[in-house]
C-alpha cells in the first residue's frame, strides 16, 4: 500500500527528479485535466473535488510515511493547485502554459496568505492548502488576462 500511496504521491514519479520537483510535478495536472475538462459541469465539480481530497489524503499518508514536514518530492499538491488554475481556462497551448507560468509563480513566491498558510498548517491538508490558494491567484490571473486579450484563447 505504501507503494500505491508514493506512487501517486509523487506524480508518478515526477517529484522524484533531481531539480525542481514541484515544477514537473505541476505537468501532471495537464493530462488529468484533459480527462475532465469536457464532463458536465457538477460531474467536473465533484471530480475536482475528489482530486483535491484525495490529495489531501494522500499527502498526509505519504508525509507519515517518509517521517518528514511537507516533502519535497510529495507533488500531488502541486497536481490539485494546478487543476484549480485550470479551471474554464481555454484548451489552448498558449492559455496552458500562462496557467501553468501564474501558478509556478504564486506557489514559489507565496504571497500573503499563502505563506502564513505554508507555515501554521500542517498534515495533508497543510500541505494542499498552499497550493489551492496558489492555483486560486492564478486562475484570477488567467482569467483576467482572457478578458483583457480574448486573443490568448485562441
């Protein structure tokens, strides 16, 4: 079970790279979007949230299960922060990777609240909470970015 649990904790492996785990973690978002992106709205909505609780679940196993705060290589947050940057965002490379750039920027630079967040919660929840914020910033961003240059959506 452990294994399972690593597994998807890690991304399938992406937060196990040397160099930015949290970045190539992010990448596994893409294709979980793209899986759900086009169902119905209230079944993308309980999927989302089904995501974002089973990371939370996860994060917490794995964070017990490699005795360490927060690790590094545990990047199913970064998943769960980036499907929230997604969100109604046009399937476009272009829409894609500004979503992508806003949301490697909030979770590593981490405005307020997010940092106050990073540091007083802790477990699983601890652990996903900065990075739904940080998908939160980015998704306002995109979107206003859509609406100031329609153009971007392609």
């Amino acid at each position: 079970m452990d294994k399972l649990i690593m597994l998807l904790a890690t991304g399938f492996g992406l937060g196990r790279l040397p160099k930015a785990p949290g970045t190539w973690g992010t990448l596994a978002a893409f294709p979980v979007h793209w899986a759900i992106m086009d169902l119905p709205l209230e079944l993308y909505a309980l999927s989302l949230a089904a995501i974002i609780g089973l990371a939370v679940l996860i994060s917490g196993m794995a964070e017990k299960i490699i005795d360490r705060p927060d690790p590094g290589m545990v990047v199913i947050d970064e998943v769960a922060g980036m499907l929230i940057a997604l969100i109604a965002v046009p399937a476009t490379p272009l829409a894609w990777l500004l979503a992508f750039v806003f949301f490697r920027f909030f979770d590593i630079l981490k405005p307020f609240p997010i940092r106050l967040i990073d540091q007083r919660c802790h477990g699983g929840l601890g652990i996903v909470m900065d990075d739904l914020l940080a998908g939160l910033y980015a998704l306002g961003c995109i979107h206003l970015l859509l609406y100031l240059f329609p153009g971007i959506a392609g």
